[in-house]
C-alpha cells in the first residue's frame, strides 16, 4: 500500500500543477503567464517545474489536448448509435454542458488567446478537432431538416454557431448570488428554450 502510494504522488503533484496554471492561464492569458508564476503559485522554484514539464507549451497542450479529447469522445458517443437528429442533439447539448464544466480553463484558454494557439504547429490538432465539432453538429441539424424534424429553411451552420456560442457562455459566469445552476440545469434550459421556446401555445 505504501509502495503504490508514493508511485501515485508524482501523478498527483503534475495534476496539481496542470490546475495551477489552467487557472492562471485562465485568469491572466496564455501569453501574459510566466513559467514564474505559475512555480511561485506553486510554492517551488522555477526550475522545480522543469521536472514535471519542459516548457510551457507542453502545460498547455495537456489542458487543450485533455479538453478536446473530452469533448469528442461525448460527441461521437452522442451520435453513434441513433439516427434520430433530435436525440443526438440533445446528446451533444448535454455531452458539452458537462465537458465544458470540467475544463473551464481550457475553455477560457481557446477564447482568449485562440490566435496564439492556432498559429502553433504544436497546436495544429486545435483546428481539426473544432472541424470535426463542427461537423458533427451540422450533420445532425441538416439530417433533421431532411427527416423533417427540423424547419426546412434552418440554417445549419449558423444554429451550430449560435448554440455553440451559448453553451460556452455559462462557463464564465461567477458562481454565487443565485447563478449556481448545474450543467444539467444548463443544458434543460437551452433544450427547452430549443425545442419548446419561450411564448405559450394556443
């Protein structure tokens, strides 16, 4: 038990780390964090950090990557054995108010310094991962306007954009003061809002 114990702390102190810049990086930027800072909210020397990681790049790709990775696997789970459009849309709502939940920094990261990263060879993978979410998406709005679930003159693409757009907005809203709705509460909301809308029917 002792031997498994100390094996597991190196993993634990990366995790601790890997958050301890996520926040920063969320809070100050990608770009405007320092290896300093993060050693300094760390409580260890900068050189201490390099035990862990080589660079600041590679804290970064772990977040993103991590990220990204999450939200794939519940989309392509969302939509793997359905052919219901409707169903698979509000697998995907649902798969991304959670995803979205557990990586806000990632988010944050992509919404502030998207520029940076996605003129980085090492974060080429960033561009076609967003393609594939976004193809998945489409697929489903327009496989629902051919089966009639959906409005005939939907745009798919702008529905994508602005769904998706919503979905991230949650994420940086200050916990508190009567916001503290869960992913789950988040993801009825916007289905119904979706679905059923907002005026009463006759």
């Amino acid at each position: 038990m002792t031997t498994s114990r100390k094996a597991a702390l190196p993993s634990e102190r990366r995790a601790h780390l890997i958050q301890l810049a996520g926040d920063l990086f969320a809070e100050k930027g990608y770009r405007a964090t320092t290896v300093r800072e993060i050693a300094d909210a760390a409580g260890i020397l900068s050189g201490s950090l390099y035990h862990h990681f080589d660079s600041k790049e590679s804290i970064g790709d772990e977040i993103l990557s991590a990220f990204l990775d999450d939200v794939l696997t519940g989309y392509r789970a969302a939509v793997a054995d359905t052919d219901d459009a409707r169903a698979a849309i509000e697998r995907i709502v649902r798969s991304s108010a959670e995803t979205l939940h557990r990586h806000r920094a990632a988010l944050a990261m992509l919404e502030n310094d998207w520029s940076y990263f996605s003129g980085q060879p090492r974060f080429a993978y960033l561009r076609k991962a967003m393609k594939e979410i976004e193809k998945t998406w489409v697929q489903q709005l327009e496989r629902g306007k051919e089966t009639g679930q959906f409005r005939a003159d939907l745009d798919a693409r702008l529905t994508y954009r602005l769904l998706r757009d919503i979905l991230w907005i949650p994420t940086f809203w200050r916990q508190g003061r009567g916001t503290g709705w869960s992913s789950g509460q988040i993801a009825d909301g916007l289905l119904r809002l979706l679905f059923d809308g907002i005026t009463t029917r006759p």
